[in-house]
C-alpha cells in the first residue's frame, strides 16, 4: 500500500484546509507537524518519517512543497510522485532541487495571482524538471472551489498510478 504524506506550508499546520480537503477522500494522509521549523529541521523530520518506506506520494504546499521537492532530491528511493502545490521553489534551497520524478508521476499547481510565491520562478522551475505546471485563477492559498477540485484530481492522477 502505498504511503501518502502532506507538508504544509510555513503559515498554516498540519491539518489545515488542504489535509482537511484531501483526508476526507484518502483517510491513509498523514502530516507531521513542521510548525516552527526551518528547512533543515524540517528536512531531518520528514526524512525521520519516510525511512525505510518506498512508493511514498508526497503532497507539499508552499514551503512544504519546497521540502518535498528537497526531500525527493535526496531520497528518491523512497517516493512515488509529488504534487507541489505553489511550492516556494523560488529561493535558493530552490535551486538545489537537483532531481524531480517522471512528468508523469509529478503535478505542480500554482495560482496566477500568487502574491506570496512568483508565478514565473514556479514556471521556470518547472521547465527546469520538464514538467508541467498547471496554472488556476487563484492566489497562494489556493482556495478557490476549482482549486481545491484539481488539487483532488492532480492527487488521484499521481497517487493511484502504479508505475
């Protein structure tokens, strides 16, 4: 079975709307609490909670898709597919993302009116990685009800594939 896990973004908790959104459709998401910690406390933490595992979709928002996309960059062994939601790719732990899955095994989705994280840099990284970026009518927070409805079909398009 595969492990799904949610890293939420500097601002927000564990279970904030989006692991509300996405645990009512997968009850099996987990969510470490990351509050307070910078990227290199959280990275220990989440590598502390994926070792030993394989076949792990990650879901990151904003500076928690930043820590999935490091993790994955260390660790890709262990993980499946990530879905980056306006992951804070933008900064310099950013740059040393130095390895993505397969297109088909990743899904990034960003606001075009993202106040917080440039739209541009998300799309840059994503040409980086030949990956798709999909772009919707909303801010970071990604909030809106057709938002919240790609993030469900991003996540079912990754997590269930079995390659």
């Amino acid at each position: 079975m595969s492990q799904l896990f949610f890293f939420h973004g500097l601002e927000s908790g564990p279970h904030g709307s989006k692991y509300h959104l996405m645990k009512a459709v997968h009850p099996e998401l987990q969510a470490p609490d990351f509050q307070g910690m910078d990227l290199a406390q959280r990275l220990a933490v989440a590598e502390q909670e994926t070792r030993g595992l394989s076949g792990v979709t990650l879901v990151g928002s904003s500076f928690g898709g930043l820590l999935a996309a490091r993790l994955y960059s260390l660790y890709p062994e262990r993980f499946k597919s990530l879905l980056l939601l306006a992951p804070a790719v933008h900064t310099e732990a950013g740059d040393r993302v130095s390895e993505m899955p397969p297109a088909s095994r990743v899904r990034v989705i960003h606001g075009n009116a993202d106040e917080v994280v440039p739209h541009d840099k998300v799309a840059d990284f994503c040409k980086r990685f030949g990956i798709q970026l999909i772009t919707v009518a909303d801010s970071h927070r990604l909030a809106a009800e057709g938002s919240q409805d790609m993030i469900l079909s991003a996540l079912s398009d990754i997590y269930s594939t079995r390659n």
